[in-house]
C-alpha cells in the first residue's frame, strides 16, 4: 500500500473525487517531524537532492528546516486546495501540464517510501509555483515571442509565493493568486460561452458571397441570418431577404468589429463574419494571457491606445471621456508601434520634429548622397545642435554607422509631427502626436507610421488635457499655436498612458470586441501559448 493509501482508487475518474481522496488519506501520512529519525533523513536527503537544481526551492527548504508544505500529516487542507485548484487550470487558459494535476495525485498514490515523499514534496512546490507565476502574471515571457512587446512584466518573488502558501489559509491564498480585474473576468465569461458554443456546432456554415446588402436574397442571404443569429446580433427568425432587421445587425456586428457600421455586408464585413468561434476563441486566451502581464489601475483617469482598434481613448472610472482615431505603425519590421505603459508629462505646441536616427540613416541619406539639396524641408544639425549648411557636409563620405549629423524639421504646417505632440517620454521615442496627413483617417485598417501614434483630433486632445488645470484652456492653446514658436506646456495631472494589443476586449457593457491581428503578434503569441501547452477546449487538432 501506498503511503497515502490510495491505490484502491485507481481505476476511478481523478478529478470528481479529488477533495475527498486528498483529504480521506492524509491520515496516513508520515511527516518528517514525527517519523523515525532514520526516516526523517531519508526524506530530507531526498527532498534535498530533488531540489538542488532550483535554488529557490533548495533555499526555502533548508531555511524552513525541511518542513513539508504538502505531504506531511498536517498538510491536508493545504494540498486539496491546490490540487482542487490545478485541476482547473484550462479555465484560464493556461499550460495543465505545466502543473499537471492528474500526474501529482498519481505520484502521491504511488509513494511508498520517505524518497518518494521527499521527491514528491519538490514537485509539488515547483507546481505551485509555476501555476502562481503563471496566474498572475503570465505563462509567456512576451518579449521572447515579439520583441514590439516591451511590457515590464512584475513578476512575485518566490519566496513570498512560497511564506503565503505556508503560513496562510490555502484556499484564501489561492484565491489571492487569481486576477481580479473585471476585465479578466468577462473575457473569462467569453471564453465559456464560446467553447459552449464550439461544443454545440459553431456558428453554422460561412458566408458563400463577396458581398450582400439590402434587398439581396438566396442562399447566402439565408447563411448570413443564421450566422448572425447564433452569434447572438439576430433574434431567430425566418426571414429570407436582406431586410431592415438584417441590416441592423450587420451595423451590430460591424460597430462591434471595428468595421465601418454601414449595415451592408461587404468583403470586410463578411470575412469577419465567416472567421469561426475557434479563431476568436483563441484571442479571448491571448487576451486573457495579456491581461495577466498587465498590473494596472482601471480606476485612475488614463490613455488607453488599442493599436488593432486605431483608437486613442481617455477613460476616467470606468468611463470614456474621450476618443479620437489614431494611425499606428506600419506593419514592417522596425515600424510597429510597441506596446508598453508610461507617463504623458507635458505637450509641445509648434514642434520641430528631430528625424530618428533610423528614418535619417535608412530614408534620408541615400537621398542626400545622390543629392545635397534633397528633402529640404529638414535642418542639418550637428553634435552641439547647431544648423550647417548643407554644402559644407560630403554626404557621400558617410555612412549608416558613422553619419555624425542629426536632421530637423522645425516647426511649421507642413511639419510631420503637425501642430501639437504629447509626450511620455520612454527609450522607444514613441509619443502621440498631430499630422498634416488627414485623409490616413478616412481608412478603416490605419498603419502607416514610423511606429509613433497620429492622432485625428489632436486640438481637442489637447483641449481636454489641459482644462484640468485650467479654466481658459482652449484660448491658451491658441495663443501658443499662434506664435509659431515651440512651448512645452507641462501637465499638472500626470497621466499613465498604455498602448495595448487587444484583438479580444470587452465594450463597457462586458460584450467582448474583436479587432484584426494587423502586425500578427497574437497568432504568435497563441502558438507560444499552444507550444507551451495550451489547447481548446473540445477542439480536435
């Protein structure tokens, strides 16, 4: 028999009985504190082997005196709860092998000896954790999967993982662990609702047309009501044509898509429709990976910029307070917009705009090789910021890697940082700004930048900015754009600033959004996730 004694269970279903087998057991159970001493040597010998290629593990034990967190007599409530608590591991999407709880419960059933206490022990504790790193902030290291991902990830020193477990109430602790914003939450709640719905047949057969509108008819009419009404925009009925009730929900679904809300079915519109719930399963499990990394107070007024919605909102409590749309990076190497949190701290008004070295070496040097006078719009400036003519410089003796020159634009209106710039200085050069470029607006997919954020309305961004320390706001503005001179405005209310990359998000009202994956990153992240372990739930292959 087993030390746990609980080989007699074997043939029976691990996950239903699990609370009960744990805890029924557990009295039979030997700690290394009571056993013989012989025994107690064998486990500590054991335990400490098994553990010599973790440092943090070893440490905590020799520094505990080798006292057991889950397989000795006391430790019942303890090892139910977690093992209760891993079993549920695909509920977030995470890795069940990487904790697997089915492989603990059998090593724990096999264990006859103090050896196989001690390694089992050591098990358990890199399970825990590994399931505590991973829930709260993250299976994935991002910036190995995409290096545009340049999130600080805050990860909880083991050790105070490991002193919770030990000396708190196990279920409360584990609790603790789970991400708590309500953002979580509803993608979770998504991510039920759409393995229920995978489960009971998807959304039915795609849309067979390149586009459909208002009085159209015919079999593909008639797949497009019965996908929008499993999908939850139409109210079941039996309606052939393109009416007005279809339309609408073409609109729904659009508004919800970040597609133009016509309410005609076009080639955009329908390739979003006819993408199934197992594809947008797997972006509500990114987005719940991404939500993981991202430690950050929803409560507090700030700029949340989704880089796949080509928006720049302010939200203040939960609310948006405002929103303009953005041009974002191109979807190029070196040109996507990263995607980080900082500090908006001040606006220029009338800036000049200093060329990145990039832009310089890779665009504009070429050109000013072949000719001097070429895109002449920009100031040469040299080392101490001083112009120089441009006919005292030999373009051709340089290059990309010894170019001692900057290039600047300085202020006017056909400046390629527009009027106004907003300013959240971080070692990627990335800020908000103005452009003399308006019609990138018009476009429904809008990456065409360096990587810096173009904002549609930038007057009004900073009109909203600044009336929070000021009663004249909007006249102070124009009195500074109007000098044609560069002014820094610094902002008494500093504001946290996030750009973000969610193709899944919930609206306020909790319906979750979903957004084309423009720079591909979350198809990366989902096989990171998938080669880690990860898988849909009732998905074959």
């Amino acid at each position: 028999m087993s030390f746990l004694g609980v080989r007699g269970l074997a043939g029976r279903s691990w996950f239903a009985p699990l609370s009960l087998v744990i805890v029924q057991t557990l009295s039979c159970a030997v700690s290394a504190q009571t056993a013989a001493p012989e025994q107690a040597a064998a486990f500590t010998r054991s335990l400490a082997a098994t553990a010599e290629s973790d440092e943090v593990v070893a440490a905590w034990y020799r520094e505990t005196g080798y006292d057991t967190l889950w397989t000795g007599a006391d430790d019942a409530a303890r090892r139910a709860a977690f093992l209760t608590a891993i079993a549920r591991a695909a509920y977030h999407g995470l890795p069940v092998a990487r904790y697997d709880a089915a492989a603990l419960i059998a090593q724990l059933r096999a264990a006859e000896t103090e050896g196989d206490r001690g390694r089992v022990e050591v098990e358990m504790t890199r399970a825990y954790l590994a399931w505590a790193r991973d829930l709260t902030s993250g299976a994935l290291d991002p910036k190995t999967v995409d290096a545009g991902i340049v999130r600080e990830i805050d990860r909880i020193d083991p050790k105070v993982l490991l002193t919770r477990i030990a000396n708190g109430n196990p279920e409360a602790v584990l609790k603790w662990l789970e991400p708590k914003s309500t953002v979580y939450l509803q993608l979770m709640k998504a991510k039920f609702g759409l393995e229920a719905q995978i489960a009971a047949g998807g959304w039915g057969e795609p849309v067979a047309a390149q586009a459909l509108g208002p009085g159209d008819t015919g079999p593909a009419v008639v797949a497009l009501r019965d996908r929008l009404v499993r999908m939850g925009y139409l109210a079941p009925t039996s309606v052939a044509s393109y009416d007005r009730g279809m339309q609408a929900a073409v609109a729904g679904f659009q508004l919800n898509h970040g597609l133009t809300a016509d309410g005609v079915a076009n080639a955009s519109t329908l390739d979003e429709i006819n993408i199934g719930p197992e594809a947008r399963l797997k972006s509500v499990i990114v987005a719940m990976e991404r939500e993981r990394w991202m430690h950050i107070d929803r409560s507090v007024k700030h700029v949340w910029v989704n880089l796949p919605d080509f928006k720049a909102k302010i939200i203040d409590g939960g609310k948006t307070i405002f929103e303009t749309r953005v041009v974002i990076g191109k979807n190029v190497p070196d040109q996507r917009s990263p995607e980080f949190s900082d500090q908006m701290e001040h606006m220029v008004i009338n800036p000049s705009w200093g060329v990145p070295r990039s832009i310089i070496v890779k665009e504009y040097l070429p050109l000013l090789q072949k000719n001097p006078n070429a895109v002449g719009h920009l100031q040469v400036v040299d080392g101490r910021g001083r112009v120089v003519s441009r006919g005292s410089v030999n373009f051709a003796a340089y290059n990309a890697r010894n170019f001692p020159f900057a290039l600047r634009q300085p202020p006017s209106d056909g400046n390629a940082l527009g009027k106004v710039k907003f300013m959240f200085p971080n070692p990627y050069n990335i800020y908000l700004h103005d452009t003399p470029s308006k019609s990138l607006f018009a476009q429904e997919v809008r990456a065409y930048s360096h990587g810096c954020i173009r904002v549609a309305d930038p007057f009004d961004l900073a009109h909203e900015l600044l009336s929070w320390q000021s009663d004249n706001a909007e006249e102070e503005f124009e009195a500074a754009l109007k000098t044609g001179k560069e002014t820094t405005v610094k902002l008494k209310q500093v504001l946290p600033v996030h750009l973000v990359y969610f193709t899944a998000y919930p609206d306020q009202r909790g319906r979750i959004g979903y957004r084309r994956d423009v720079y591909g990153r979350d198809a990366a992240l989902w096989e990171a996730l998938q080669a880690a372990g990860v898988e849909l739930a009732g998905v074959q292959g």
